[in-house]
C-alpha cells in the first residue's frame, strides 16, 4: 500500500540525514577505506539477515522496515567515506574524468537496475532474488580493499584526532561558513533539490494525472533522463578538463530552470498525444544533460577547493541538508498541486531558482575563481606519461 511504501522510504531517508554527520566526522578521523568496506559488510549482513530470516519465517513487512534501516546507516558511512576520497584515488587532472565515468555507472544502474530487479522478481523467487544481492555485495567489498585510498592524499595519517564527534562536525559546519564559494555551492544546491521537487512531483501529476499517459509511455519518459545523464558523462569523460567549472554549472543550473518552466507548456498549449509524449522525452533528455553538466563541474569543484581533512565533514552535511529538504519539498509541492494550477508552481519555481542563481553566484564570483583556476593552470607543472 502507499502507506507501507511511505514508511519504507522514511526508514530509508531519516537514518541517512541522522547519521549523516557522524559519518562525515568519521570518515574525516578515521581511515575511509576500512569505512567504505565496514559500511559494505553492513549493508551484506542486513541483507543476509532478512534472507535467513525470510527462510526460516517468511515475508514479514517489519523485517523489510528494519533491513532498510540498518542497509540505510551502512551506506550513509560507505557513501560519504567513498565520495569524500576520489581526489585521492585519482589525480587532480584526471578528477572529471572519474566524476563523469561514476556518473556513467550510476545513469547505467537507473536504467538497468529496475529492468533487472523486476525481471528477477517476476521469474525467480524472493530467496533467490536477496541471494544475487548479498553476491553482489560481497563482489563490491573485495574490489574495493583492492583500491589505494591514500594515493593521492597529502594528509598526515599518523596524527590520531581527540576532540569529541560533535566537536569535529561543528569544525565543518565552521569550514563551511568560511569558504565562500563553497558556502554558495552548497546554498545553491540545496535550492536545486527544493525547487527540484516542484518538477519530479509536477510531472507525475501532469503527465499522469492530468493528461492521461499511459504508464508504458511514461516510462520511456522517464528513461531518458537516465539516457541524457549517460550521454553527458561519456561526453565529459573523453574531453579535457573544464576551464572555468562554475562557469559550466551556473549556465546549467539557470537552463534546468529553464526546463522546468517549459514543462508548463503541457498544460497551456494544446498538443496531440504522441506530441506531448515527444516534448516531454526531449525536456527529459534535456534535463538529464543538464544534470550531469552541473553536478560534475560542482563535484570537481567540492573535490578541489575543499581541504582533505574536512571533505567528509562537508560532503556529508550537504548530503543531510539536502536529504531533510526532499521530504520537505515533496509535502509543500504536493500540497499546492492540490490547490494550485501547475502550470503556476512550475512558472513561479522556474524564476526563483534562475535569480538565485544570479544573485548567489554573480558574474564577479565567477570571475574571481576563474581567474585563480588559470593562475593553478599556470603554475602546473609539467606532467610525464
């Protein structure tokens, strides 16, 4: 029912924007490689829990709900341990290219991951179906101890941190506060996910509810953002670095806000079924360019600008924030849908999102940092291959 998927998806969401900050704190101590592979273990354990359990008893809802919890924590501390280290997995030159090509990864997982579940779940029973995830799971631990999370990394190892875990997540709420540019990039990112919930709720109800697609159709509308995200990341893999990454994802952010405006033109313009199918798959693929646009150049810059002994800590309060803001913009987006006519919510929060773009990140900002990324490009030394 839509009351046991709710509560799913709390037990999914909550203990990550709990955990968190404690995991970014950790993950800022500790060594991240020995999180990533606990947090990895954790997540195969849970799923092996509910497997013996399913075996022995069968198919209980709070033994789904708990599964969930604990898969939730495990992979809040192997996520943030993870992303917090790919400037010392690769070098500084080549940061965009593993950006892009995870973003490959992940665009193929949305793809093929409901394809593939489904059909397991429809030909193969539940046992079977859990068995292919612990595999899975256990396949993902024993590549990642394979991997060097120090390679790159300047920090002093040896040095052990005593200051107290709540102690170490106001450090980075401090760090935070005192670095402009990413103190802009993380505000601007958390309006993306807010005014982002006006278009994932707004085309649902639209495409849906209003005009009547069929759910064949409306699926391959969805695929094609997972298509435009695959696209633009092979596309930024293979090319040179950019030269001015805020640059990049100003203008993207400001045509996502475009897009979203765009979509009103379903309800205002009469068109033809195949016509509204067609537009949407465009706006769609469009839009899952424009995602991989912004969020890699953001990346990079989070990975650069962002000193190692802090990058969990930052990595993982943006996380949270943004995490405590999806459920927040679902309630208030799906409310006014209710009472508002779409074509309005989706106007009003295509022009909020474009001025605060302009007013938080000005032509100035963007010239200033892309000044000091040409004086870092000059003062490079030369590389051997």
């Amino acid at each position: 029912s839509s009351l046991n998927f709710a509560i799913n998806l709390i037990c999914s969401l909550l203990p990550r924007t709990i955990f968190g900050p404690i995991g970014g704190a950790l993950a800022d101590r500790y060594s991240k490689k020995k999180m990533v592979i606990i947090g990895q273990i954790g997540e195969t354990v849970a799923v092996t829990g509910l497997l013996v359990y399913i075996t022995l008893e069968g198919l209980s809802l709070p033994a789904i709900y708990l599964t969930t919890v604990c898969v939730s924590i495990a992979a809040t501390f192997n996520s943030i341990a993870f992303t917090s280290s790919i400037a010392n997995l690769v070098d500084k030159e080549r940061i965009q290219k593993a950006m892009a090509f995870n973003q490959t990864s992940l665009s193929l997982a949305t793809i093929g991951g409901p394809v593939i579940g489904g059909f397991l779940y429809g030909f193969t029973s539940i046992e079977v179906f859990l068995s292919i995830f612990v595999i899975a799971f256990i396949i993902a631990t024993l590549l990642d101890t394979t991997m060097d999370f120090r390679l790159y990394s300047k920090m002093n190892h040896d040095e052990a941190r005593q200051e107290k875990l709540l102690t170490n997540i106001k450090e980075g709420v401090a760090y935070i506060r005192k670095q402009e540019l990413i103190l802009r990039i993380v505000v601007v990112s958390l309006f993306i996910n807010f005014f982002f919930g006006a278009f994932e709720i707004g085309m649902s109800y639209i495409l849906i509810g209003q005009l009547g697609i069929q759910s064949q159709h409306f699926g391959f509308i969805e695929a094609s953002i997972a298509v435009g995200m695959i696209l633009m990341s092979i596309f930024i893999g293979i090319r040179k670095p950019f030269s001015s990454p805020l640059t990049i994802a100003k203008w993207g952010i400001i045509s996502m806000g475009l897009i979203t405006g765009l979509f009103s033109m379903l309800v205002i313009v009469d068109m033809s079924y195949w016509g509204i199918v067609v537009y949407s798959i465009i706006l769609l693929l469009s839009l899952g360019l424009l995602v991989v646009l912004v969020n890699t150049p953001i990346g990079v810059m989070m990975q650069t600008k962002v000193e190692e002994e802090f990058r969990g800590r930052v990595f993982s309060l943006l996380e949270t924030m943004a995490m405590a803001l999806m459920p927040l913009a679902m309630i208030i987006f799906g409310v006014l849908y209710e009472y508002v006519p779409s074509e309005y919510i989706l106007i009003v929060s295509s022009i909020a999102l474009i001025i605060v773009v302009f007013v938080l990140v000005p032509q100035k900002l963007v010239q200033k940092f892309s000044e000091e990324g040409k004086e870092e490009l000059v003062k490079k030394p030369v590389i051997d291959v």
